[in-house]
C-alpha cells in the first residue's frame, strides 16, 4: 500500500496524504465500484488522476458509517425508515387494542361463536323434531295422518332452512 505525503505549500502549515484507488478500496475495504459511488456522492475526495486524499475520504466515509448506522443514512434512507417505523407502531397498537378487546370480552374467536351457535340450533333441529312424537303421547286423539303431516312439514321446514344461502 502506497500512502504518499504532499508537502505544505505557501499558506498550508500541514502536509496531506494521498492515496491511490486500490489501495485506498484495500484499507476501506470495499469494492472499485462502491468506491466509484462514494466517489459520485462526494464522500471519496477526488484529487486527479487514480489519487485521493486520504484524511479527507476517511473523515468523510466515517461520517457516513456513522449516519447510516444511526438511521440518517440519506432522505430516501430516513423517509423508508420513518415510514417503516410509523407501520410497525400501528401494527403493535393494532395488535394491542385487540388484545385489550379479548380481555374486555368484546372480541371472541369465530371459532368459539360458530361452535357455540352449532350447539344451540342442533338443539333446536332436536326439539322442533320431538314435536310430533309429543303430541302423539300427549294428544291420543288427534288424527295420525294429522301428526304425519306436522312431521312432514316440520322435516320440509328444517330441510329448506339447512340448504337456505
């Protein structure tokens, strides 16, 4: 790895390093092309041919690291984040108020309500078909064809209500 020192001139009381894009990708650790994309966003001081400022580039990639790192990584960065977090928020608040809901007893599970409602009409399919074996034992003196025919259309009944949209 080459560094080399550019001695002060005129007014510049201290010496800047330069180095070349190889090596400067090798200290960093990066690629040609992230370098050439740091060089474009103006965090890669630039200085002729193959030749960078070392002290510069380095104060500016730290800054970079550390912007990213804190979630200031740039407008389109912070806009992303700041919309990402404002979702997360909602979803834990959601997730939250149906919670506090199910404890209140407001909210139930469709399970729970599509059991408990198939209970309760299959007790009233029994008793509503225990109607004409009742009056059977209870009435002796109604017709049987009578009785027949309340079974019949008590049966028609429930039959048209099972398959109703």
């Amino acid at each position: 790895m080459r560094i080399l020192e550019e001695l002060p001139l005129g007014d510049t009381k201290a010496s800047r390093f330069r180095i070349g894009g190889a090596d400067l990708c090798e200290l960093l650790g990066i690629s040609p092309a992230a370098l050439s994309k740091l060089k474009e966003r103006g965090i890669a001081k630039h200085h002729g041919r193959d030749s960078y400022d070392l002290a510069e580039t380095i104060r500016a990639y730290v800054s970079h690291l550390r912007e990213t790192a804190s979630g200031r990584g740039g407008e389109d960065h912070v806009n992303t984040l700041t919309a990402e977090r404002a979702r997360l928020a909602k979803e834990q608040a959601d997730s939250q108020a149906i919670k506090n809901a199910k404890l209140r007893g407001e909210l139930v599970d469709a399970s729970e309500v599509e059991r408990t409602w198939g209970d309760v009409l299959r007790q009233v399919r029994a008793r509503i078909m225990a109607v004409p074996s009742r009056l059977r034992a209870d009435r002796p003196e109604i017709d049987r064809t009578v009785i027949d025919d309340m079974d019949k259309a008590l049966r028609t009944a429930l039959m048209e209500l099972g398959h109703a949209d």
